[in-house]
C-alpha cells in the first residue's frame, strides 16, 4: 500500500486586505504592500489514499501512526504509517456470522479492542499475529472505552474503563506476557462500577475520557446520548493501579454532575484537542442534539473541569431529521462534523463555517471520521475509499477573528511573526480605544502603527488631549531608528515645547501639586535618557532658547548638568550671587578650564573656599594660570587677602612641590610685601646652589632691594658669588654677618684677603675701634699687621700694635724655622736617592741556559730579552708585541718614532770594521744617539713588568676579543 497524493478538492481561501504604503510629510509612514507571491495553501489540505480494498471496510482507527482497518467479514489490516508498503494481514478466524461492530485502539498504538456485534470482544496486540478472544467481556456489546494515558504501555494497558450499549461502565485490565505470550488469559479482570441512566433508563455509554488535574485528583468524563457526566475524586497515592473503583463508589448514592440536553441524534461523539507538546487535553467539542457544546478543560477547577461553555448550534443546511453528522473532530481553532456527503469546518471562535468539502458521489456514502492525536491527521473512509487530511497553518486568519471580537492581545499573539496583519490589529485598537475614551492605551497603540503621523497626530490635537499626544509622540520617538535623525530631533523638541506648556500650566495650580511634581520628573526622565542624548547635544541650542522663552530657570540648570555644560551652569550661580554653589558644581565636577576662568570672580567673594577648592584639586590644576587671579585679589594689599594667597602659594611649593620660576617669585613677591622673615628663611631654605633655585635671582635681588630687605639681599649676593657686594652690604648691617661672607671664596685667596680688608678698613675708619682691628687678624690669618697699618690714623702710638707686631714677627720666624728644616729634609732625600741610583747601576741577575720567554715560551737566549726585577722575562720584541696594544696613543706615536729612527741609524751589514765607540757617537747635530733612542725605547717598553705593572690593572676592564674582530674570530671557531 502506497500512501501518494492523488487529487486535491477544493479549498475556501481567505486572505487579509493590508494598506498600501504612502508618501508623508512629517514623520515618514511605511505601509506594507499586499502581494502573494504564491497561491496560499489551504487549512485543511485532503489527500486520497492509492489503495483499493479487496473488500469493503467496515471500520478504522489511527493513534500514534498506526492504522487498523477492518475488511469484510473475517480480514483485519495493520499498516505502520511509517512503512506503508509493509502492511500486515490477521485473520479473525470466525465461522459464524460474527461481524465487527467498532475497534479501539488506544494511545500508543500497541492495544487493539475489536467489539462484535454478537456482544463478544476480540484482543490483539501489534507485537503478536494471533486474535485473543476476552472471555469476560462476552455478552455486553462494547460502546466506548477509556484508556489509561498514565499508567498503559505497550504490553499492559493499566486500568481502562469499557462502556456498554446497556449503560454499565466496567473497569478492566489487559496485560501480555512477554515471555510466553498468551500463556494466560490477556485480561486481567472485568468488574462493573456504575451505570448511567437518563429519564428511561440505562442509557448507552457513547464516549469515555480519562484526564488527570492537580494534586492527585482525577476527572472521568463519561456522555449519553443526551447527557454529559463527570467523576471527580481522588485515587490514594501508590493506588493507581488498582483502578478508578473509589472514584465512581463516591457517587453510588447520587448522580454525578452532569449537562443535559432536550434533543440527541440517538447517539453522542465528544472530541479532544490536545497540543503536541502538552499531555492533557485544552478543549473539547460535544457533538449532540442541538448542536455542538463547545468549551475548555480547567483542572485546577475543584467539581468541573468544563469552563468557558458555549453552544454552536448546527449550520442552517444540516438538518438532523434528514442528515445527521456522522462524526466530530477538534482542531486548535476548528471542529470538523463529517455528513455523508461532505465535511464542514466551523470556527470554534465565532462559530462560522470555514471549509467545507464535497466528496463524489463515486466513492460511496461517508462512514467516520477519526483524528490520529499525535500526528494531528484527519482520516475519513468509506465503504471503498480513505481519505487524509493534514491541518497547516490554522492559525493564519485567526487574528483577524480575535480582533473582530476585540480581543486584541491575543490578537497580537496570533500574528506577531505577520507584521502587516499585527499594523492592522494595532490600528483597530488603538480606534477601539479613542472611541472609548482611553486616549493614553490608544495613543500606546497609535504610536506601534504604520498609519500616517499627522493624521494621529492632529486627531489627539483636536481632542484636545495633550497628554495622549505626549504619550504618543514619545512611544513614536522611542520606535525610531538611529538613522531617522531628522525625525527624531522634530519629536524632541516638539515635546519639550509640550512639557514645558504643561509645566507651566501645573505649576500655577496649587490643588495639582502632585501631577506636576510627577510630569516635572517624567520631562527629567525625558532629558536625560540616554537614547535622546546625541539629539538633545546635538540641538542644545534649540532647547536652551525653549527653555529660556518659557523662564524655566530651574530646568535650563538641570539641562546644562546633564549635557555637562557645567560652564553655563556655574555663570548662572555667579550671575545670581551663587558663589558657594558654583564652586560646589567646580568642586563637583573637576574641570580645569572652569577652575582658571571662574576663579577671578570667585575668589573675590570666597577667598578661603576657593583656595580650599583649589588645594584639595592638588596637581590637576595648574598655579601659574591661577597667579592671575590671586594678583587681581591681592591688589588691595589687604593682609587677610594676602594671606590665602601665600597660603595657596606655599602648598604648591611646599606640598606639590612645584619648580615653576613664576610660582616662586610670586612667592617671593608675596614674602617681600607682606612678610620679610618668612623670605630670608624661604631663602636660606632655597639653598645656595644656583642650580637647584627655582626663583630668579635678579627678580629676588631687585625685588630685595626695593623694599630695604638688606639681609636677603646678602643672602642673594652670596649665591650669585658676588662676595664683594655682599661683604659692602653686610658692613651697613652686621660686621659679623660681613665675615661670614668673606670666607667663602676658599679657594680664592686674594680674594678673601682683599674682602678682608675691606672689613678690617671699616673697622678701623668707620668704628675707630683699634681692638677690633686687631681682632679681625686673628679672624684671618691671611691677615698680617702690616696690611691693617696703613688704615690708622697718624696719632696712633706704638704702644697699641705692640703685641701684634711681636705676634707677627714670631709667626715669620716660626716660618723661617720651618724652611729650614724642609731644606735640610730635601738634601737629605736627594744623597740618598744618589746612592740608590748607584746601587742600581751594579745590580745584576743570572739566566740559566733553559730559561723561556714569558709570552712565546720559546728558549730566552736565541734574540734579545729583558729581565725585571719581579722574575718574569720576555723576548724585546714579545714584550713590544704585549705593551705596545696598551698604550695611550700618543705613547704608541713616540715609540714608532723612536724605532723608526734607530732603524735609520743601523750600519750596514757589509761593514765589517765600526769605528770605535760607534753606538755613542753623534749622528749629526741635533740628532740623538743610537745608545739614547735605546734607552727612550727602554724607558716605555720595559719601564714595568707587563704582568706585574699597572698595566696588567689598567687593562683589566678591556675585552679578550677586540670587538671589531668578534664576528671574524667567532666565524673562525664555526
């Protein structure tokens, strides 16, 4: 059996109309166009099933993709929808007349009930081949069952509920083992546990549904022809398996609750929808008498779970007297009622006929309809045909309904994913709310739409609904996008022109105190969020001329915060007298530029607080930009205005440690005019080193000078070295402060003396004092009583220099002493070092014959050599080759001067006769010996041992490798 699509019926199409988009004025409006690029599919899309039945069928059923159909008489056919071409045939194995009645086949498609209509009932299992009879259910005619979702699996069916055509409801059991099959009976017992009746009597159970609520408690539902019954109770926890018999004895002694209704068809179908993903059903459909009872499935409901209830009476062309519905199948938005001609779908929502579908008359009278509840298809057969139908997209058109009936938040959940049809729900909103009078829900609304901006726009303006405008332009602001700057710089300042006209609307009404503080802070809100921020810098401007036009003080202060425009908000304190909280908006913020320019105002009125400003802002801020404004402050000359000036001065050069020329000679200035002993102590703190002073000495000098600080001026002298001008200063003041000065030149003696005498003249010609004259020789011994005399006037006698005159005269005889002895020392010296040099002259050493080079390790004998006195020995020229590299380069220059020139005195080697004395006769005039070059050669090769000499310490510090031959010497140990 092959499952193909074989011919499609047609289908009521159904398509929402959308409004074409627009040019606009103001804010653009993009509507959305209404084109299908393709033909839609339909809902409920039917497909032939490609297989004829060698006999006609008599009954179907379909559950978890399994189908069973039975033929004929005798012949059941088992198709896995997942393998139709692998069908498999049983055989009922009956020789009587025994014909099948109805099938159940429960959830997971493993347990096959077949009722016949000689009230037996056959069992089959999809694991096994063979049809089990079910002796305890023989002689009651199978009507309905109810299977177990909770407890059945594929080998047990748990306990189920089988109604009767005699009104009886038993509860039964049916289990196979997996080892021997069927070694037992399959079902398990068959006890009764209640019967339903209407007026007459027992009625048959047509329909029967198990569902579980909360909290345990369980909902057996369970319908007559007419009537609609309900078992609710609890199963004791762990006891499920023992059956449902505690629920129905609850209700022995009295009805259950039920619905009934005057009319039936003489019989009843109920039909479930049930999500894929939920376990229990949502809705449920009643097919009876007067129509179809439709509704919802509330387990959380203590008595009932039927909520929502409502009745869709039959379409006009059903007559239930001529053609009755045959079957009944819910969908998520539809029920289905199948006739014996064709199928009608009709909306649960509005209870209109969607779909309907007519069926040839060739294929023979329509037999039932099912739905597989976990594959959500549709089967109808005849006697000679099946038919499916698959269920696509039955939301598509279900908003359209939901907005009809004005409910347009489900609505809005049914299209979220189809933004033209979600426009046109938000537009009969948003007019379903003006027409009410709810402006703010409809300019919400408004604002998410497509339709045109002015037209909303003027339609609130015309209500005179401000409010709702406001709403609705800012819901339309926060929907623009980055790119709309044009757009969204009109609504910013469209609604800052509203609030501020609201504002100030409130604010002359006392009795609305509160919405005004509650529309001052949503204007604030306005202003400062972040997604208005680029535009409201961008226009600042603009919103500064609004805010100003309307007088709004407060608010342009709050703005200028926000747009950190900290310089308009700290002019505005100091143009209202603010000066404490424009420096607490300086103090708050941090910034420099408004340190420098709103200092000079500040500091005017708030010396002390603005010098704390500026020190608890320490490095950040730069003091030579602020000398400007505490020179203007200080003009007065006012010793508390002073004062913070030299406080702040003396932070920066004391605290921060500042440099800057500028800052210490405004110090000093400062020190100058208003506190002369801090100066001469900044100054002597300052040091003396002219380096390491950071004020300008001139300035200080000058500066010193102008206001009589005589003593600063020395101290000034002094560090410029001028020691003369020091000394002739500091004799107006203090002569001692005078000989202070005087000895510091150390290391000019001349000098020194001659500020001595300058000293000792004033003495002696400005004091007369002839002591202490004598007193400034002793404080100098460069001094002598023969420098001092020629200051003293004529009249004075011998009798007052005496005793420095013999003073004087014992020091040069004391010097003369001392001459002496350093002559008699230096004779001395000089004989002995004769004698040493003699001794020298017939010192000698002894070789021995195998004695070796220092250096070359070859035999010392064979060339020239040297001895030192320390033992070492070394070849003339392996000792040139070792000393030579290590001489200052004038050295080297003489040396090869000096071999040069011994050369050029060699004789001949032909000469066999040399006169006599050779090496000491002259060469010539001017020229030296050969015996004196020797000895100057000598005297720089050999004047110390190279590897006991300085030479050998000098040279400690000098690489092994000559670094300009390090790459070729490397090269050569690869």
């Amino acid at each position: 059996m092959a499952s193909i699509l074989d011919e499609y019926e047609d289908s009521l199409h159904r398509s929402a109309s959308v409004p074409q988009g627009r040019a606009s004025v103001g804010i653009p409006h993009s509507g959305y166009v209404n084109a299908r690029l393709e033909k839609e599919t339909p809902i409920f899309n039917k497909q032939r099933i490609d297989f004829t039945p060698p006999e006609k069928i008599n009954s179907l059923v379909v559950s978890s993709n399994q189908l069973c159909m039975s033929l004929g008489k005798d012949t059941l056919l088992r198709i896995d929808l997942g393998k139709p071409d692998e069908p498999n045939q049983v055989e009922l194995g009956r020789k009587d007349e025994a014909k099948v009645y109805k099938m159940f086949l429960d959830h997971t498609g493993s347990h096959l009930l077949i009722a016949l209509n000689t009230s037996e009932c056959l069992y089959l299992n999809r694991s096994v081949q063979k049809v089990r009879a079910l002796s305890r259910w023989k002689g009651h005619l199978i009507e309905s069952v109810g299977w177990n979702k909770f407890l059945g699996s594929e080998t047990n069916t748990g306990p189920i509920l089988v109604g009767t055509s005699q009104g009886q409801i038993y509860e039964a059991e049916i289990s196979v083992s997996e080892g021997s099959l069927f070694s037992t009976n399959p079902d398990q017992y068959f006890r009764q546990v209640y019967t339903l009746e209407e007026e007459s009597g027992p009625a048959p159970v047509c329909c029967l549904e198990i569902e579980r609520g909360i909290e345990g408690k369980f909902f057996i539902i369970a319908t007559t022809r007419k009537r609609l019954f309900q078992f609710v109770g609890k199963v004791p926890e762990g006891t499920e398996q023992q059956g449902f018999s505690s629920i129905f004895a609850v209700h022995a002694d009295h009805l259950p609750s039920f619905r009934e209704f005057p009319a039936n068809l003489g019989f009843s179908e109920i039909a479930f929808y049930t999500p894929k993903l939920r376990s229990s059903p949502r809705s449920f459909a009643w097919m009876m008498g007067n129509g179809v009872l439709y509704g919802t499935l509330d387990y959380s409901r203590p008595d009932s779970i039927l909520s929502d209830e409502r009745v869709w009476v039959y379409p006009p062309d059903i007559d239930i007297t001529v053609n009755k519905p045959i079957s009944i199948v819910l969908t998520q938005f539809h029920f289905l009622l199948l006739l014996s001609d064709r199928v009608k779908a009709v909306c649960t929502l509005n209870g209109q006929v969607v779909f309907q579908d007519l069926f040839l008359e060739k294929f023979g009278s329509l037999t039932r309809m099912i739905k597989d509840p976990t594959v959500q298809q549709i089967w109808i057969h005849t006697e000679k045909v099946v038919f499916r139908y698959h269920v696509q997209r039955e939301s598509r058109d279900v908003w359209k309904m939901y907005m009809n009936m004005n409910k347009f938040d489900l609505a809005k959940e049914y299209c979220k994913d189809r933004p033209e049809c979600l426009d046109i729900v938000l537009a009969k909103e948003a007019e379903h709310c003006f027409q009410n009078k709810r402006y703010l829900d409809s300019a919400k609304c408004y604002a998410l739409t497509q339709n045109y901006f002015e037209e909303i726009a003027l339609k609130f303006i015309e209500a005179k609904q401000e409010e709702a405008l406001m709403e609705f332009l800012i819901k339309k602001l926060s929907n623009l996008k980055p790119s709309e700057k044009t757009q969204t710089t009109l609504l910013t300042t469209w609604l800052t022109e509203l609030y501020l006209n609201w504002l100030g609307i409130l604010q002359g009404d006392p009795s609305q105190r509160n919405l005004y503080l509650d529309t001052r802070e949503k204007f604030r809100t306005f202003l400062s969020s972040p997604k208005n921020k680029d535009c409201l810098f961008n226009n600042r401007a603009s919103i500064y001329e609004l805010l100003a036009s309307h007088g709004d003080t407060e608010h342009m202060v709050y703005f200028a915060v926000i747009m950190q425009d900290y310089e308009r908000v700290v002019a505005h304190h100091c143009q209202h007298d603010e000066y404490d909280e424009a420096l607490n908006v300086l103090s708050r913020h941090r910034d420099e530029k408004l340190f420098y320019k709103f200092s000079p105002v500040l500091i005017q009125h708030i010396p002390k607080k603005v010098v704390d400003a500026w020190i608890s802002m320490g490095s950040r801020l730069d003091a030579r930009n602020l000398i400007p404004a505490l020179v203007n402050y200080s003009q007065s000359a006012s010793t508390q205005q002073i004062n913070e000036a030299i406080r702040y001065m003396e932070f920066c050069v004391y605290q921060l440690e500042e440099t800057q020329q500028a800052i210490h000679n405004y110090l000093l200035s400062l020190y100058a005019l208003c506190r002369p002993d801090s100066l001469l102590s900044y100054l002597e703190q300052a040091g003396t080193n002219p380096n390491r002073i950071h004020y300008d000495l001139k300035y200080a000098l000058r500066l010193c000078a102008e206001h009589g600080h005589h003593r600063a001026c020395v101290h000034i002298y002094k560090v410029m070295e001028l020691y003369e001008e020091a000394v002739d200063l500091a004799l107006q003041v203090d002569v001692d402060l005078a000989k202070s000065c005087a000895d510091l030149p150390e290391d000019d003696e001349e000098l020194r003396k001659k500020l001595w005498l300058k000293i000792a003249r004033h003495v002696v010609q400005e004091e007369k004092d002839v002591k202490k004259a004598m007193a400034c020789l002793s404080s100098c011994a460069l001094l002598k009583i023969e420098d001092v005399l020629p200051f003293f006037p004529d009249f004075v006698t011998i009798d007052h220099f005496k005793e420095a005159i013999c003073n004087s005269l014992e020091d040069y005889n004391k010097h003369i002493e001392e001459l002496k002895r350093e002559m008699e020392e230096a004779t001395q010296s000089a004989k002995r070092i004769r004698e040493d040099i003699q001794e020298m002259r017939n010192k000698y050493g002894s070789v021995e014959p195998q004695e070796k080079c220092a250096v070359c390790d070859f035999p010392l004998l064979n060339r020239p050599f040297y001895l030192f006195l320390c033992g070492h020995m070394f070849h003339y020229d392996c000792l040139l080759q070792a000393v030579f590299p290590n001489l200052p380069a004038y050295k080297q220059a003489k040396l090869e001067d000096l071999q040069k020139k011994l050369a050029a005195t060699s004789q001949p080697s032909k000469s066999h006769h040399r006169p006599k004395d050779a090496d000491t006769i002259s060469l010539g005039k001017g020229q030296q010996s050969r015996e004196q070059i020797k000895a100057d050669i000598d005297d720089i090769v050999a004047a110390e041992c190279v590897y006991c000499g300085e030479l050998m310490i000098r040279s400690i510090d000098k690489p092994f490798i000559d670094p300009q031959k390090y790459e070729e010497e490397m090269q050569s140990w690869l």
